[in-house]
C-alpha cells in the first residue's frame, strides 16, 4: 500500500510518501523559503569571469545566479528570444533565458543554466537542444521503442524532448497534446523575453501541490490524501485534467487526529535532523555534513550477531545500506557522500555490498551513483541535488555553536580573560580593580580553579566575576574599574 500524504496550513505545506507504514520521502514547502528551480528568468550579465568560464546573471534575487558557460553558449539560444545577429561570448550588460537548476546554498547564489527545460506530466520540453531522451525507469524494449519514435515525430522543429515516466502507455493522441502544449508555453515564454525588461521573471515552475500531481502521482500510489477542503478540490481538478483514471484515489482526510500522526510518521520526521540514527539490530549511523561533502560512519553498537565475526560485520554493514539509502533521500542529500561502512574480511562481502547500494539506489527519483570502495574502505556515493531539502528548510545554523557542533570550554575560555587580564595590566595597572562579566559556566569554572584570585594577588588589585543572564557562552566583557 503506498500513499500520498499532504498535510495543508497556511503557513506551510508537507507531503510525504508511505509504503506499508514505512517513510520513503517527505518534502517542506514554506512560502519563505520559495523554490526557485526550474523558474525561467529573463537576466542581465553583470560580470564575466574567464578564468572559471563563468557568469553572474542579475534575476532579480537577493543573489545574482553563477552560469557556468559550459552548460551552454549564446549560439544555443532558441529562434525567438535572440535576434540576427548572435553574439560569439557572453559579454556584461547582455540579456539572456536562464533556467535555474540549483537553489542558493548557503553564501552561493542559485545555479543558472542555457540549457532550459519546461517539464509537463508526460514529457520535457528542451528549447535549447535538439534532443531526445527516455526515462531510464521506462525498462519495456518495445515501449521504449514506440515511446521514441513519437518522441522523434511531435518534437517541435529544433527542439527535444524528455519522455517522463509517467508517459509509459499513454496513447499516441495524448502525447502529441501534451507536446503541443508545451510548445505553445514556450512560445509564450519566447513573446515574454521579448517584451520584459531584465531582470525578469519569465515562467515560475509549479508549487509543491503541482508538483506531486504532476511528479508523483502516478499508477502505484494507491491514494493521495490531502487535509485541507481548499487543496483537495484543487488537487482533484488538476488529476481530473492531468490523470482522469486516478480522479478515485483522491480522498479528503477530516479525522480529528492529525493526519501525519494517524499515520505514525510525525515523530520520524522530526528526526530527519538528528546526527545520529539507530538501526534495528543494536547499531547506529553519525551523519555529519561539511562544506564540501556528507560524511556517514556506520557502527555496531550493540549488535554483536549469532554467528563469525564477519558475518556479524556484513550483515551490520547491509542493514546500515539500506538505512543511509533511506536516510539519503529522506534528507535530500546531495553532492559528495562518503560512508565509512565497518571492515569487512573478503573481496566478495564488499562486492555483494556495492551490489545492494546500487540495486537499492536505482529508486531514488534523483539520480545517485555508487561509485566504488577506496583503499581505506570508504564507499563513494554522488547524487544530484537542486532544490533546498528538509533540513535546509526546517533548521537553522546554531546561534550559539555557529554550525560547528562544538564551543569553547570554559576552561578555555578563563584562560582567554587571564590573557586578556594580564595584557591590560602591562598597559595600564588597574588600582580600583576589575568587574568581568561571563556565562554561569564560566562563572563556575573561575571560582572552582581560583584563576582569577591568583591573578588578583599577582597584580595587586581587586578582579570581581558576575554572571550574566543569556550572555554566549564563549563571550565575555572585562569592566576596568575607575
């Protein structure tokens, strides 16, 4: 039994996907926190970076969006946005169609591209690139096959095409529909281009509740549930346009018990965030992010097997698997993943878990590569990412840590005002004597260890702590008195 869940308040809308009571994919949507993948902006270059092969394009956003000029030259613009004369280099002050393909992370502004894209429930339009492509779930040779050929047929002149999954079976009347009412949107895209000036806003991609109907809704969802009279209706109108035959799997949950919490899940959403995740057996996974990757440690805990030692290790190492690949998705982690799986005796243990990596991996809706085990042991992992994921949405960096996990230690921290202290009085001696100003800990840490009676009998003044309520741990204020 696999459900849709969507879970509507004003202030934000959740879905998530459930098969046999198990949590496969949840997804946070905040109207702080807009989306800007798949958007089409009309944007000025405001400076050109040979050296990366790159661009920042003004679109009208807090941040300029970073193109790299790889992902598509000037001569790639479609008939209809460029006039006569193509320029041979992306110069500053040029207008160009951009499509965004990453959100903003962190201090990086969002990812542009030349190369744009405008998705529909059966196919992908690509106006820039002649080319035509399957969904690799799509696995029927003569399918593939009839699903190709019409592809070749209804592509519009210059144009390619992506055929979706959803498009298996689907007549060839209903193909040609669809590709001609993507055309049709491109062409209003191309008047736009024409007419706004930059920074312009050109075409916006669907919302969350767009989006799942149109990406997710499909033949092996069994019921999509949705909480809210409002978006019911409206989800009922966009299947009865987009799916007539799933119109029946709609339903409207109005049970007094929160929906996420009928279904048990509320709780293992919440701890989508934790660094730590346990496993079934006894063992548990350290999930630790950096700047440039993920890193995943898998440790036994307290499993300790039935029979050997390296059946133990595998079978911890399998069941670890299948979490991190739950987990991966789960998160939407994306980019780099290393996972320091525990050691295992023989070449074939690895291999048979490379296998499961990859055969478990061919489900994630985004596209992941297991790439091989290192010397040291380390499984590689890359899988594609574009939009802001859960945790990017629901957390925020530590005000009181800064994201690194950890602070200073008191002790640490005494230790920077008896610096301070002593490098006061090489200046200036102090007679009336001083008032610091610290956290409880700190406070706690200097009456135990005596530093600063010790330092008040070495200078010959008077040194007084105070504690400060809400004060950061780390921060402290040292008062000369006058």
């Amino acid at each position: 039994m696999k459900s849709i869940l969507l879970n509507i308040v004003p202030e934000e809308t959740r879905m998530a996907v459930v098969e046999n009571g198990d949590l496969l994919a949840v997804e946070v949507e905040r109207a702080s926190h807009a989306h800007l993948v798949g958007n089409i902006y009309k944007g000025r270059v405001q400076n050109v970076l040979p050296g990366m092969q790159a661009a920042f394009v003004d679109i009208g956003q807090e941040k300029n969006a970073f193109l790299y000029v790889g992902d598509g030259a000037p001569h790639d613009i479609p008939k209809g946005v460029a006039k006569a004369a193509k320029p041979q280099k992306i110069h500053v002050g040029q207008t160009l169609p951009v499509g965004i393909i990453k959100d903003a992370v962190g201090t990086k502004g969002p990812r542009a591209t030349l190369h744009l894209s405008i998705p529909g429930r059966n196919l992908v339009l690509m106006p820039t690139a002649a080319y035509i492509g399957l969904s690799r779930r799509i696995e029927d040779e003569q399918e593939r096959s009839r699903l190709h050929a019409l592809a070749e047929k209804y592509a519009p002149e210059g144009m390619g095409l992506i055929v979706r999954t959803a498009a298996e079976g689907i007549s060839e009347e209903a193909f040609a529909e669809d590709a001609k009412y993507l055309e049709n949107l491109w062409a209003s895209i191309a008047r736009k281009f024409k007419l706004s000036h930059a920074p312009a806003l050109l075409y916006r991609d669907a919302d969350l509740l767009v989006r799942i109907v149109r990406d997710r809704f499909s033949a092996d969802v069994d019921e999509l549930i949705v909480d809210d009279r409002e978006a019911y209706e409206r989800v009922r109108e966009l299947v009865g346009f987009l799916s007539p035959d799933l119109a029946a799997r709609v339903k409207l949950y109005d049970g007094r018990e929160p929906l996420f919490q009928r279904y048990h899940i509320e709780q293992e959403i919440e701890n989508v965030g934790a660094r730590q995740v346990e496993l079934k057996s006894g063992g548990f996974l350290v999930i630790d992010k950096t700047e440039a990757l993920t890193v995943i440690d898998v440790n036994t805990g307290k499993y300790v097997g039935k029979t050997n030692l390296g059946d133990t290790v595998y079978q911890a190492n399998l069941e670890a698997a299948a979490e991190i690949l739950k987990q991966i998705r789960l998160r939407d982690i994306g980019g780099i993943i290393i996972v320091d799986f525990i050691d295992m005796e023989t070449d074939e243990q690895k291999t048979a878990l490379l296998d499961f990596l990859r055969d478990g991996a061919r489900n994630d809706r985004a596209k992941t590569n297991i790439i091989d085990i290192t010397s040291l042991g380390l499984v590689e992992i890359t899988r594609r990412k574009s939009r802001s994921n859960f945790e990017s949405v629901v957390y925020s960096e530590c005000p009181v840590c800064h994201g690194r996990g950890r602070i200073e230690s008191p002790e640490t921290v005494s230790i920077r005002i008896s610096r301070d202290i002593r490098r006061m009085e090489h200046k200036n001696h102090a007679k009336n004597g001083y008032e610091i100003e610290v956290h409880e800990t700190v406070a706690e840490e200097l009456r135990q260890n005596q530093l600063m009676m010790n330092l008040a009998a070495e200078f010959g003044t008077d040194i007084k702590v105070v504690t400060r309520p809400g004060i950061h741990p780390e921060t402290y204020t040292i008062l000369q008195q006058s």
